[in-house]
C-alpha cells in the first residue's frame, strides 16, 4: 500500500522538477494534467505530495493574474538541484519534451481569462482578459442575451486571442481616427 521511502523522494522530486523546468508558477490543474498524462503518479497520491511540498515550503501558492499558482521555493529548487540525480533520467527527458512541446499552450492558459456570470436582467456578462509579463493588455466586458453566447465568446476567446485582440484594437483604432478627422476635419 505504501511507497518505498526511494520512491516517495522522487516522486516529489519529480514535481517540484516540473514546476522548475516551466521557469514559472503553474496551476494546480495544469500540474496535475502534466503529472497524469505521464502516467507518473496518480491524482489523489499527487494532491498528497504537492500538500506536503507545500507544508514543507518547498513550494508555496501565490496570486497571480486573479489566478491561484503554484511556485516553487528556493528552499524546493536547493533540495532539487542536490538530488536531481535522484528523479530517472527517463522521466526527466519525459518531461522536458512535454513541457518543450506544450509550453504555449500552457502559458496562454496562464494568461488569458474568460468567465461569465448572469446579469440582473436574464442576459450574460463576459469577462475576457488578457495579461502579458503580469501587465494587463485587455479587459474588456461583454453583455450577451444567451449562456450559449457567453460560452461560445468565452471559448473563441481561449482558442484565438490574439486575432480577438487585435481585431478588437483596430476597430477601437479606426474609431478614434474617424473622430479624429471629423473633429479636425478631412487633410486635403
């Protein structure tokens, strides 16, 4: 029922490798995806280990973005750069054509939000966001009649948006020009 001591440590090792080889915080869910689909350590037993890791400050939660993410310490990365060795080197090479293979996908879940929640007269409020190096690009508030619609913007938004922002900033910025040249009048 219970691990080996040897490979209770790696297991652990294992995660906080995980979290220093992104080279930032991660969520929790984005942890546990990386974790499962490697077949490393099974969902309840990796909530254990990133509790005690927590306990342990070798990792600790912050706020980021409005988003709750896990960092490592640098008490985690000292006791992971003494016993790297100790995680198989399969594993490592696993992960790191993993992490090299999905890191876009991960930071645009890092640093896009959308969410909805229903107004006061049956219609939906979106909420998109967009965040680069921790500055907030866009926060832009959207009122739709149905949750379908909500859903839909909410999820075009995660797949595509850079397209979104972009197409939002040059209809803004063809508005401004336009008011401009009316205010000031058409150049001849």
């Amino acid at each position: 029922m219970y691990e080996n001591s040897a490979e209770l440590a790696e297991n652990k090792l294992l995660v906080l490798y995980v979290i220093k080889s992104l080279k930032q915080p991660i969520s929790n869910t984005q942890l546990t995806e990386i974790i499962l689909e490697n077949n490393f350590i099974n969902y309840f037993t990796l909530q254990q280990y990133i509790s005690e890791l927590e306990y342990s400050n070798f990792v600790k939660y912050i706020e980021k973005n409005e988003k709750k993410l896990i960092s490592i310490t640098d008490k985690g990365e000292k006791v992971l750069s003494f016993f790297t060795d100790r995680i198989a080197p399969i594993k490592r090479d696993i992960i790191d054509n993993y992490i090299s293979a999905t890191i876009e996908n991960i930071k645009k879940e890092l640093t896009i939000y959308s969410d909805y929640t229903i107004d006061n007269n049956d219609s939906y409020i979106v909420n998109l966001r967009a965040f680069e190096d921790e500055s907030l690009l866009i926060d832009l508030k959207v009122s739709v009649p149905s949750k379908k619609q909500a859903n839909s913007l909410c999820s075009k938004w995660k797949d595509d948006p850079s397209t979104i922002y972009k197409s939002y900033y040059d209809s803004i910025e063809k508005l401004i020009q336009s008011n401009l040249f009316d205010q000031v009048g058409h150049p001849d």
